[in-house]
C-alpha cells in the first residue's frame, strides 16, 4: 500500500497534532503550508516527538500554477488531509472576500490536483459550526445545515456542497470531519496551539490569562437557557481528534467505506459550560483565574455537542480524554511556551 500522505496545512494546530500520528502508525508525511498562522519550527518540534522531520512545502495553495507543480512533482501521494484554510470567525466577518478566496480557491487547486493525479482519497476539515444552533441535541450528522452567521462557516458549508458534488460525478472517495470543540495540546508539550496576537478561542485565552500574557478573561453571557447560564461546547483533546484523521485516512485507503462520501462528527458527545471548563482548568492548574462576565458575543450558539454514534460505530474510534486532561496538556503547554521563550 501506498503510504505517503499529503498533509495541507500540517504546520499548523490540528494539523501538526495529524502529521505525528500518522508518523506514528507509519505513514510518510509531506506537509503544504503557506505559514500565515504557523511556523515552520512545528516541524523540527514533530521531529523531537516522533524522530521524523517531515518534508516540507511552503506555498500557498490559492496559487493554481504552484499547486499543479506540486501534484506533478509528488506523484505517488496516497491521499490527503486538507487542513489549509483560515478559521476565525470573527475577523471572517471583516475579510468575508478574503475567507471566500482563502478557504474556497484552495480547495478547489487541491480537487484538480488530485484530479489531475488520479488521487481520490480525501479527508476534509469541517466543522459543527454548518449546523448552527441544532434543534435537537445531541446533534447527529443528519441534522439540517442551518444558514452560516460567518463567512467562515459559510466557507465550510460551501466546501463540504463543493466535495460532495465532486464526489457524485467524480468518483472522489472523501470523508467529511466535523470537528466539535478541539483543545489542549501533545503530551509531550512540544506542540500545541500557537494563536497569533490575542486568541479568539477560549482555552488558549484562559491558559495566556492565567500565566499574565492577558490581564482577564471575558466570559461572553450568562444569560443562556444553559444550568449556570454560559454557553455550552463539546471539547475535545486535540490529541484524540487528530487519532480519528488517522482512523479515516486507513478507511478509505483499505476500501472500507460504505458510501464514497462520508460524514462523521468528532466529538466527546459531553458538553461543557464556560464556567465549568474554567473550573477545570483551576483544578489542574491549582489557581484562581481573573475572569469576568460580560455580555454575549455576537453569533455565539448557546449549546451544542456531538451525537458521536456514527463515529463511534463505524470509523471504531472514540474520544478517550476528559476535560480535566485536557485543560492540563493545554496548560503544560502554556508552560513550556514560557519557558521556551524565556
Ligand atoms: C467556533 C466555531 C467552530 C470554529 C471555531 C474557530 C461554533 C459552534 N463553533 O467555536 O466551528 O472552528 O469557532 O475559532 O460556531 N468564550 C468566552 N470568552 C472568550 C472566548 C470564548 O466566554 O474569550 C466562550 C464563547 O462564547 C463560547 C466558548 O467560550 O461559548 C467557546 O468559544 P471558542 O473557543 O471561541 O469556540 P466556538 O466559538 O465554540
């Protein structure tokens, strides 16, 4: 079997957290990266984890040209994870056109180059965010797309129509993520989330509060129809989530998928408040952290976590971490970010 796979967007969070387990279960990795919110440091750091420095492209995958050369020059990838894209959901507001041709034109160059290759095993990083607010809880994957607040989300809906249509006339095998909230950080601490000036996510905002980079957290509403009244996710240990790429890659490689597009959630099927995440992160941390209520943030859902049947059943994977393990890895790695920069 084939074993070498591209990995679009391996320097970065969830990607680099990817390209080490598929080191570990004994894949060849290339990495394509256009660095805008990664470094390529991430790959000497995969190196002190698994021995294995991967190969490392560094271009941007809205280039057509660029991306042709590539497939032309990598001609015995077995399939891909395409990670590449932007992913903040508020500045998407404010560079809607930029997310649009971010997230949508690369897509599109790495469909042809693979077309153009004879490759068609893709895995796709979605999101829960294509369904909004549910209507039910748990929400399971046949749950209806509701309309995107962002143009990110939107982007995310649009590539998972763009894919699924690809596949019906094309004959593309693909497998749709749909990733719930992924936190924390590798054991080892030498690679974990790395958000450029203020993060807008919750964890890393706790983590750079508690250890002094910011002076306090906001805690966005507590006036959901939620038991403490903050919103709710489902998190989930970055490590386990990038365990099921792995799982779904295997899957379509050895011919076990039952349609050639299919759709999975990746979650722990637990949802968690804002103050109870921040409890957690006391307990393992032992210290109080400086936060505050305020008012909601606009385009927030108020709960929403994984029916994880699906995923469970079909792809034999499950997340196995709690939020207590969770909350440490990402505060180890906070750590060890101090010290690396001091
Ligand atoms: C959202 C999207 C997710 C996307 C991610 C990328 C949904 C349901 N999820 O996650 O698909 O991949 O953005 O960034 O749309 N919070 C605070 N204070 C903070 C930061 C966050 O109280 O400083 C709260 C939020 O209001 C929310 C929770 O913490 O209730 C989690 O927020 P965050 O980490 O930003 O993730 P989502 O918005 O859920």
């Amino acid at each position: 079997m084939k074993r070498k796979i591209l990995v679009t967007g391996g320097a970065g969070y969830i990607g680099s957290h990817t390209v080490v387990e598929l080191q570990e279960a004994g894949f060849e990795v290339v990495i394509v990266d256009n660095l805008s919110n990664s470094y390529d440091s991430v790959l000497d750091n995969i190196k002190e984890i698994t021995g294995i420095k991967p190969r490392f492209y560094h271009f941007d995958l809205t280039d057509a040209e660029r991306t042709k050369d590539f497939f032309a020059e990598e001609n015995d990838i077995a399939g891909v994870i395409h990670f590449a894209a932007l992913k903040a959901v508020g500045e998407s507001m404010q560079k809607s056109v930029l997310y649009y041709k971010n997230n949508i034109f690369s897509l599109l160059n790495v469909l042809e180059g693979m077309k153009m290759s004879g490759l068609d095993n893709l895995v796709f990083s979605s999101s829960c965010t294509v369904y909004g607010q549910p209507d039910t809880l748990p929400v399971t994957e046949q749950a209806p797309i509701k309309k995107a607040y962002s143009p990110y989300g939107h982007t995310k809906q649009i590539a998972e129509e763009i894919i699924q249509n690809v596949s019906s006339l094309d004959g593309l095998h693909a497998i749709l993520l749909r990733y719930f909230n992924p936190i924390g950080a590798h054991p080892s601490a030498k690679i974990g989330e790395l958000p450029l000036g203020v993060p807008n996510n919750l964890v890393p905002f706790i983590t750079q509060t508690a250890i002094g980079i910011r002076e306090e957290l906001k805690v966005f509403g507590n006036d959901y129809d939620t038991p403490d009244g903050t919103a709710i996710r489902d998190y989930i240990h970055v490590v386990d989530l990038a365990k099921a790429h792995v799982v779904a890659l295997r899957r379509m490689l050895e011919n076990k998928q039952k349609e050639k597009l299919e759709v999975f959630n990746l979650g722990t099927g637990n949802g968690f408040s804002v103050l109870e995440v921040i409890q957690a992160f006391e307990k393992v941390s032992k210290q109080k952290l400086n936060y505050r209520i305020v008012g909601r943030r606009p385009g927030d859902t108020e709960k929403v976590w994984a029916a994880t049947k699906l995923a469970n059943e079909e792809l034999g994977w499950k997340a196995r971490k709690n939020l207590f393990e969770m909350m440490e890895s990402a505060w180890n790695w906070e750590l060890a970010l101090k010290k690396r920069n001091s």
